[in-house]
C-alpha cells in the first residue's frame, strides 16, 4: 500500500441523528460528509485511503464506489475507535509510515492543517502527532491534558473528566497522524475500562508514550475544522460553514452572491466571473455556468448542468443535465432536463421538455437561435433546428425533428404552411 496513508473511522451508528441512514453519509451542501474528509485527506497528500465501515455499511461501500484509491475494512462489531483503527491491521500489515487516521464525521477539516501536521512529523521524529484545537466550547469533545511544561500527558473523554478537566478547552478533534506499524503495539494494549466500556483510540497516544515513544499534541486545528457531526443540529451548523466557505471562495473569484444565506450552492459546482445569484436559487450536484451569466431568483440547477457565457435563467426554471449555450434565455417558469440547447434561443414562460416516459429518460436538441413559445412542450426524444420558432402552446410529439428555420403551431404540433 502506497503511503501517506489516511484511515478514515465511519462504522458507528450515529444514533444521536436518528436515522436510518449511515450517519457519514448524511448530505452537508447536498453531499454526503463522508466526500469532504476523502477529498481532504487526498488533498493533504494521502495516497491510499481506508475507509472502515460497519454500521450501514454497504451503503457507505456505494456512496464511495467511485472514489479512486479508497479502499474498505469492516469493523464486525462497534467496540470503539481504537477498536476501528486495529480492523486495519491486517490490510496494513506490510506498511511502514505515516498514517493519518480522521473520523468521517467532521466534514469541515481541512487539508491544509492535515498537511501542516504531517510535516511536523519530518522535523520530529515521533510516533504520534495529535492535532488539537482550542475552541470556546468543548463540550462532547476528548480534552488534552499536559504537564505544568506544557507536555502532552493524556486525552480524557469527556464522561471521564474530573470537573477541573473539564474546564479544559484545548480538545481532541481525533485527527492524528501515527507511525506504522507501532501503533499496533499500542492498540492492543488498549482495554474497556472507561465510561463507555469502548475501546478507545484516545488512550493510544499516552500508551505509546508510556512505551518511551514520542508524542507531540500540536494545537493545527481551526474550531471551524472540528465540528463533529453527531447531531442534526450539527449537521445543519456544518451546513451553514461549509456554505459560507464555498460563497466566500466564489466571492473571491469574480461572482456576485446577492444574498448569501438565501442561496445554497454545491461546492462542486464552477461559476464565471460577472456572473450574478440572485436569492433563492438552489445549485446542487457538479455545475457549470460561464461568466456575465444571471441566475434567479428562485433558479433551480441541478446536477450536470452547463451554462455557457451571458445565458439567463430565472424564476422557477429548473435545468439538470442540459447544456445551454452562450446567450440563451429561459426567464420564467421551464423545465429543461436532459436537454441540448443552442446559442441565442429564447426559452418562453412555461416551456417544458418532457423527458421521462416513466421509464427511460430521453433527449431535446434545441438549434441555435430557435424560439419557444410559451408553454410549449416537446417531448423527448424530439429535435427543433436552427432558427425554428415553436408557437405558443404547441406540443411536439415526439421523434420529431422541426425543420431549421420552420414554424410549428398546435397539438400536435404542425407547420404553418401545411405541410406535414
Ligand atoms: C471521538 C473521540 C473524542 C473526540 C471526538 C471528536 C474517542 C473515544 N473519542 O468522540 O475524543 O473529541 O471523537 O469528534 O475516540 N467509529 C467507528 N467504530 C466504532 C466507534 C466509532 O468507526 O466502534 C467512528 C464513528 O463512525 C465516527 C468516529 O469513529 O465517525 C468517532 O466516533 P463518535 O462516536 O462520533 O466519537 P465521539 O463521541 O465524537
Ligand atoms: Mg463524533
């Protein structure tokens, strides 16, 4: 296996969301948690990711199928996170290295203290390098014990503190990154005896360094980078921070986000310069949309949607896996699904593209400079040429092609000048 290695924890329950779903896979800026924390693993550096399942299991093996270079171990029964980590070790049992090891919970990290932390370990020399945090708040988390010098002692859980450790604010984010195979040694030594009666990965770093190994707990961690989902609550603060970084990032570049907290942008999604969101347009899955661009109010672009230069869409206009060149306008109330459509059309009020016939999904080609009147309707599999106008209200049935440069009129819809 090649390393850096990042093990990634996400086989608990997640009772707290009560749900039925995998508690990683619940959506924060419409997708599930557990992405953020591969992508800033690989973004770090990380070059074989772990992903241990047990809880939901196969459908976090399905939400990451996709993923390059992930690979999974199953954690039978949930006994804890050290219990988690030591289900890697017969897959890992050839590897010497660094390892991070994260939990899939805390969608907000982010690769840059990830790195920081692994460089740490070049100048160092250490068996453990523990990222810590100094947050306002600690409830919930692991606090960081040190000596009067400063030194890293222990973590204590925070149903183990004794009330002065509990007034500690420095935390355990669980975001560590240890040699291999040494923290084997580690983890077996691990026991039960704690208020959960779990085996936990927090009392890895002091046995190690009981074992004369080095420790460093490094404060890398932003409090923003540790929000621990394990509630919905959580998980709808994680989604308001995730949506503030994307906005600031697209603010940055060039685009105008009229109102922020009344938009909801994936951050997979690319925007152009010039371009503007008015409030209440929703951009979900991976888009596109080119510069000088006007979008919304009330917009709704979905996954596969690529906007060229200049186009317009606005309210109640719902696009998903269309592409609509540079210049189209489609002001008011359309639907366009799996849709081609070419430079300079006009999209009238109403226009919808009837794409599914209850079992397969079928595809409009609009040509350049066509017109579609309002509230009409093509049904798909259906082509309208170049230049061609599509009068108001008129159905074009489908496996039709309307000629370039023609007019169609009507149900169904019929050239003007007769002919068939
Ligand atoms: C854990 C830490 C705590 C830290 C906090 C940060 C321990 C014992 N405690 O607590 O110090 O402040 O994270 O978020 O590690 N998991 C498994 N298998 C298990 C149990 C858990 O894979 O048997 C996974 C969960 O899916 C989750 C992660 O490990 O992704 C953390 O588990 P969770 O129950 O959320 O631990 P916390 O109580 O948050
Ligand atoms: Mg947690």
């Amino acid at each position: 296996m090649q390393g850096p290695v990042a093990i990634i924890l996400a086989a608990g329950h997640g009772k707290r969301m009560k749900s039925e779903k995998a508690k990683v896979l619940h959506e924060v800026c419409g997708r599930p948690m557990i992405h953020y924390v591969v992508d800033a693993a690989r973004e770090a550096g990380a070059q074989s990711i772990v992903v241990v399942v047990g809880a939901g299991a196969d459908q976090v093996r399905a939400a990451l199928a996709d993923e390059p270079n992930v690979v999974f171990v199953t954690q039978e029964r949930q006994l804890g996170t050290g219990d988690a980590v030591l289900s890697c070790r017969q897959l890992l049992k050839n590897y010497q290295g660094p390892a991070w090891v994260l939990v899939g919970d805390e969608p907000l990290i982010r690769p840059e203290p990830l790195a920081d932390l692994l460089a740490r370990r070049e100048c160092e020399h250490v068996s453990c390098l523990l990222g810590t945090a100094v947050v306002p708040d600690p409830t919930g988390f692991g606090r960081i014990l040190r000596d009067s010098a400063g030194r890293f002692l222990r973590i204590v859980e925070q149903r183990d503190c004794s009330p002065e450790e509990i007034a500690i604010r420095e935390v355990n984010p669980s975001c560590y990154v240890f040699e291999l195979p040494g923290l084997w040694d580690a983890l077996e030594r691990l026991d039960t005896s704690n208020a959960q009666g779990e085996y936990y990965l927090t009392d890895a770093p002091a046995l190690l360094q009981a074992m004369g190994r080095k420790v460093i707990a490094i404060p890398v961690l932003e409090p923003d980078d540790i929000l621990g989902v394990n509630t919905r609550r959580h998980l709808a603060q994680a989604h308001a921070i995730m949506q503030e970084r994307i906005v600031e990032r697209l603010l940055i570049d060039g685009v105008s986000v009229v109102d922020p907290r009344n938009t909801y942008i994936d951050g997979r999604s690319t925007i152009g310069r010039d371009t503007v969101i008015y409030p209440f347009s929703v951009i979900s899955g991976t888009v596109s949309i080119g510069e000088g661009c006007r979008i919304g109010p009330f917009a709704h672009l979905r996954d596969g949607t690529v906007l060229g230069d200049g186009v317009e869409v606005g309210a109640f206009v719902e696009t998903t896996r269309t592409r609509l060149d540079d210049r189209v306008h489609a002001h008011h109330l359309a639907y366009l699904g799996d849709a081609s459509v070419g430079a300079g059309v006009n999209i009238g009020a109403g226009t919808i593209t009837a794409n599914y016939d209850g079992e397969n999904k079928h595809r409009t080609e609009i040509g350049a400079h066509a017109f579609m009147g309002s509230g009409s309707i093509v049904i798909a599999p259906a082509r309208i040429g170049a230049r061609a106008v599509v009068g108001a209200g008129a159905v074009v049935l489908k496996n039709t092609s309307v000629e370039p440069g023609k007019t169609v009129v009507g149900v169904p819809a019929r050239y003007v000048d007769g002919k068939k």
